[in-house]
C-alpha cells in the first residue's frame, strides 16, 4: 500500500472541507501533505483523521496545513434539539464553554437558554 492510499481518508476530507493550494508529495518514504483550511476545526478535524491513522506523530507524513480565517473557530447553524451547552461539547468537549459561545453571539442571542433552529453562530477560539 503506497501513502496515498494509506491517507486517502484525510486526502478525501480535504476535499470535503475544500481546503486550498493543496498539494500532496511523496518523497523517500515520507508524504509531505500542504494546504490551507477555512478555520481552525478544519484544520484541527484533518489532524485528528491523520492521528487516526498514523498515532500522534505519524514518522510516515508531513502537514503543513495553514488557516485562512483566524478570527474564530468555525460557525455553526443550530439544529432542533441542540442548547449552547451541546454545542459546546461538541467542538471544545466542555459543556461549560457555552458561555464563551454566548459571548461571541450576543449581537443575536438575548439569552443563553434560547437559541433557535437555523441561527448561525460564531464558534469563538478559546
């Protein structure tokens, strides 16, 4: 199995999240792997799809994968059924982190128990 084939998954979802200039070499053993990712949970989804496969640090792959948007983390559309807290747990594993959710929104969250389907919210860098 060449390296291409063994991180097709990441290659994939690179593609998926339309990460920019990409570009992909093999080179005496080693795939050296470069682009750049809307936001930081791009970024940050794309490693931990490379740790899946190759550990924590993979002696068989290079990235070099920059973010375009450093202003947050990536933004959210709310579905029926989610609460900050939720969403919270979702990208930071910490429900308490709403808070800081809430304060990157409060241009159109009045309250942090009320959120409503459809709303798109700025996941803030913590």
């Amino acid at each position: 199995m060449n390296l291409q084939d063994k991180y097709r998954s990441v290659l994939s979802l690179g593609e998926e999240l339309n990460v920019q200039d990409g570009s992909v070499v093999e080179e005496n053993g080693v795939l050296k792997v470069r682009g750049v990712a809307q936001t930081q949970y791009d970024k940050d989804r794309m490693w931990d799809q490379i740790k899946e496969i190759g550990g924590a640090e993979p002696s068989d792959l290079i990235a070099d994968i920059k973010v375009a948007n450093t202003d947050y983390y990536t933004k959210h559309t709310v579905e029926k059924g989610e609460s900050l807290s939720l969403i919270a747990k979702h990208y930071f594993k910490d429900p308490m982190k709403y808070k800081a959710i809430f304060e990157a929104n409060k241009d159109i969250l009045k309250n942090p128990d009320i959120i409503q389907p459809g709303q798109e919210l700025i996941i803030p860098n913590v």
